[in-house]
C-alpha cells in the first residue's frame, strides 16, 4: 500500500505553478477553480499513467 494513504490535501501556502496562483487557504483555492477550468491550464499540466488493483477497474 502506498505511504501516502494519509494524504489530506495540500499545506497552505502553496506555491505558484505556471499561471496557477498561490493559494493561502482551502477556501481560497476552492473560490478560484469555481471561477477556472482546469482545461484552460491544461499546458501547465504533466501526463501520468494510472494503475488500478485488479478487481477495482472492473467496477469503474
């Protein structure tokens, strides 16, 4: 199992990426991606490979 099971979500302040601002609270970053599309940064964005269990792609 991967070390990262207790992964809560980023610390504040984030960093900027790109065209993507700091954030410097949850509630900050949540009010900027209701106003975005995630598709309007997709140049800042790295492509990755997923992989599933077996028996856990079956019920997606």
């Amino acid at each position: 199992m991967s070390e990262r099971t207790d992964y809560k979500g980023p610390e504040y302040p984030t960093e900027a990426h790109g065209s993507i601002p700091a954030f410097h609270s949850y509630e900050e970053e949540a009010e900027f991606w209701d106003t975005h599309d995630f598709t309007d940064f997709k140049q800042e964005t790295t492509p990755v490979t997923v992989r599933a269990p077996r028996g856990l792609s079956a019920n997606v």
